[in-house]
C-alpha cells in the first residue's frame, strides 16, 4: 500500500493510492481538530488509483487554510500523510 497526497494544495487536493492486490479502502480526511471533512470508501483493484478532493466538507463548505491529515487503511494497515491548505 501506498498513498501521496498533494502539499501543498490550494484549489484541490489530489490523493493517490497504489495497492498491489484488489483491496477494500477506507481513506479519511480530518481537519487539526480531528473533524472528518471527507471520506472514501471502496473496494480498488491493484494498481494506482487517484482521489481528488474538492476542499470541501462533504461537498458543502469551502474549508480555511490550514493542516489536513489523509489516513488510509488498508486490510488492517494505516498511513496517514499531512497535507497543507495554501490559497
């Protein structure tokens, strides 16, 4: 498993994810306060998948500059990358 996120982002954050087999996903992202905004979750097939969030709160408000964090899991494993907001 792997994800990368854009950093810093400003108009969207683009997120990808690699697995090497066919894998259900749960990605999250939480604002500093640990507040999700977004999630996604799905079974991928092998191979690179790309994610793009729209900086929104669930597709209602434009969220502040600040730290977002992107936690992945993953049949039981997490990684979570830091992403910053910049406009």
């Amino acid at each position: 498993m792997y994800v990368a996120a854009s950093d810093p982002f400003d108009s969207a954050a683009t997120i990808h994810i690699i697995l090497y087999s066919r894998f259900e996903v749960a990605l999250t992202i939480t604002d500093e306060k640990g507040r999700p905004v977004f999630t996604f979750n799905k079974i991928l097939e092998a191979g690179l998948t790309v994610v793009v969030w729209d900086i929104t709160d669930y597709g209602k408000l434009r969220l502040p500059n600040g730290v977002y964090f992107c936690r992945l899991i993953v049949d039981g494993k997490e990684k979570t990358v830091e992403m910053h907001l910049q406009r």
